[in-house]
C-alpha cells in the first residue's frame, strides 16, 4: 500500500509540475474537446491566480509537500517498536 500512494503523489507532482512548466511556456493544455482558447481564456482570467501567484504553481508545491511528509512519516515508522 505504501507503494501505490508513493507512486501516486509522484505521478501527481510529476504531472502538476509539468502543466505549471506548460503554462508559464506559453503552451495550452486542456482536458476538453473545446477550443483551447476557452482554457486561456480562464487561466488568464482573475480566477486564475491567487496572491498574484499562478494556480497551477500550487500544485506542484502542495505535492512535494505530501512527498516530504511520506518521506518523513516513514522514517519514523522504521524506528518504532511494536
């Protein structure tokens, strides 16, 4: 089980971090048949970014974050006696 929540927080970290790059290249990445503009259009819009910060900085950060607590969570499980 450790495995498969390891492998998914870094798959996700992976994933973010690659659409925060495409974003701050200039690329548009969207998820819908729709035209790609009305993607632009929301990343551009006010929802787009809190604290003057992108959104899609977020998650990149939040999930390296979950990474470091794993890391850590699993440290001191090698340690504790049963």
């Amino acid at each position: 089980m450790k495995k498969i929540i390891f492998y998914s927080i870094a798959f996700l970290f992976a994933f973010s971090a690659y659409l925060a790059i495409a974003e701050y290249s200039g690329s548009t990445f969207c998820l819908t048949n729709s035209d790609a503009s009305n993607c632009q259009t929301v990343q551009n819009s006010e929802y787009g970014s809190i604290f003057g910060f992108k959104v899609s900085t977020f998650g990149p950060i939040a999930f390296a974050v979950l990474l470091i607590f794993y890391f850590l969570a699993n440290k001191k499980s090698k340690y504790r006696q049963n």
